[in-house]
C-alpha cells in the first residue's frame, strides 16, 4: 500500500511540474520581482483549464501525502 502511495505521488508531482511550466506567460524573469503587472488579463480556453488541474492535482497531492502520512505506518 505504501509503494502505491509513493508511486501516486511521484506520478502526481511530475504533472505539476509540467502543468506550472505549461502555465508560463512568456513574461519574462522581470516579472519575479512585480515587473509586468501593468495589466489584468483573465484565463480563457485552455488556459483555465490547465490552472483548474493543476490545482486539483495539487489538491489530490496534498491528500495522498498526508493519507501516506498518517495512516500507513
């Protein structure tokens, strides 16, 4: 139970990272440090479905380690 636990994680960790890298704006490193904020842009199409999986991964994520953590020992 515990080696399916690690392997989800690992899995569900690797789409988060691709699913951040995917949500990139092309804005550059300047906007690291609150450059690049002169306007609001809302997500649309696929843009906002990328940000929704990712949180729900995260979320998943977030479950699966703390279910790896307390109850199986």
């Amino acid at each position: 139970m515990k080696n399916i636990l690690l392997l989800a994680n690992i899995v569900l960790s690797v789409i988060i990272v691709v699913l951040i890298l995917v949500q990139g704006r092309g804005a550059g490193l300047g906007s690291a440090w609150g450059g690049g904020g002169e306007f609001f842009q809302t997500r649309r199409g696929i843009e906002k479905i990328t940000l929704q999986l990712t949180v729900i991964f995260i979320v998943l994520f977030f479950i699966i380690s703390l279910v790896n953590l307390f109850l199986v020992k």
